[in-house]
C-alpha cells in the first residue's frame, strides 16, 4: 500500500478552536489598534492556533502593507499557519508574484513549497517559467505542486517539461502531471499520456490517466 508521501503539508484537520479571544474581523480596516494586535498575535503568539486565525484575518484585509508578514509566515514551524499565509499571499495578487518566484529558491522546501502553491493560485503566466525550473526541485513536494500550479496556468510553453514529469520516481508527481497536461489540453500532452498509460503500474496514476482521455 502506498504511503502518501505529503504528511507534512498535507490537508489540515478540522475543529480546530481557539484558545484565547480573537479580535472581531469587523474592527480591522476601522481599527489601527485591532490590526495592530493582530499583526502581534500572527507574528508573537505561542499558540499556532491563535497565529492562523490572525493571518487569516488580515489576510482577508488585502491589506498590501502585511506583506512581509505573509512572507515570513511561511516559516512558521506549524503548517496550517504555512497554509494560510499562502491563501493570504494569494490574494494579494500579481503584486507578490516577483517574491513568490524568488522564494522558490529558499534552502526550506516547505517555503519552496508555499511559495510554488500561491503562484499557481494567482495564475500568472509570468510566473510559468519559475514553475516550469521547479519541476527539477530535488523535493517531490515542491515538484508536485509545481507541476500542479502549471496546469491552473495552463501554459502551452510548459508542456515539455510536464510531459517529462511522466518520468518522476513520485507517483503523487506523475498524476499532478497527469492533469495538468489534461487541462492545458495540448495534443502534445495527451499523445503522451497515452503512450505513458501502458508504462504506468501505480493506480492513482492510471485512474489519472483515464479520466483525461476519457474527456477526448
């Protein structure tokens, strides 16, 4: 039985509660003072709970200033604040793709990681070539959701590189492949997908494969 290999930045489990009042999401944008505690809590808080609900708040503020903020937070050591910070990144939109692109160079795949995720949010096409060279990151995680956020882009130009993505020792990569390549919809990618349906022993792969084709 295969292991999913993404326990680290994997889904997060649900009801989960805070253990100390929030500021109420009504005050901030109103209230200097509520942002300012909430920047405390996102940045100081001991509690991982307490730093995502902050994040998450300011990040529905669209507030370009916390940048930085969301940034840092990618080095947060728990994930579900990692996974905020980058749906705050996210929307925040084009402005943060330039430090996104630079991140994915960071020494920490879990920054790498976030960072492959919220460009592959915000869909730029710029951003495509930065995703396109993390195919060759030497951590499947960040391969994976390289290969995932090319197919929310949906370039042409990345095509080649997710078709040699078929290849990827990780199963969890090949299927990112697999769809991505379904989604851009080049004849390229699915002439491949189709010569690599008969070399392809893992399931989740395969099952990947026949919903593609079985869109055609």
């Amino acid at each position: 039985m295969m292991q999913k290999p993404y326990p680290e930045e994997g889904p997060n489990p649900s009801g989960e509660k805070m253990t100390q009042d929030p500021v109420n999401q009504s005050q901030v944008g109103a209230d200097n003072g509520a942002l300012e505690l909430l920047v405390e809590q996102a940045t100081q808080s001991k509690d991982p709970h307490v730093r995502r609900y902050a994040l998450s708040v300011l990040g529905r503020t669209g507030d370009l200033r916390l940048k930085e903020i969301f940034l840092s937070a990618f080095r947060d050591t728990d994930k579900a604040c990692r996974a905020q910070a980058a749906a705050a990144l996210t929307g925040l939109g084009e402005t943060v793709v330039p430090d996104l692109v630079s991140l994915l160079s960071d020494a920490d795949w879990r920054v790498r990681y976030r960072a492959a995720e919220a460009l592959g949010e915000i869909g730029k096409r710029e951003s495509a070539g930065a995703l396109v060279m993390a195919l060759s990151d030497e951590k499947d995680h960040v391969r994976y959701m390289a290969a995932k956020g090319l197919g929310k882009i949906g370039n042409s130009g990345a095509v080649p590189a997710l078709v040699g993505c078929l290849g990827d020792e990780n199963a969890y990569v090949r299927k990112a492949a697999v769809i991505s390549l379904g989604k851009v919809g080049d004849s390229m990618g699915r002439d491949a997908i189709r010569r690599h349906r008969d070399r392809e022993e893992t399931e989740l792969v395969r099952e990947a494969i026949r919903s593609v084709l079985s869109g055609e």
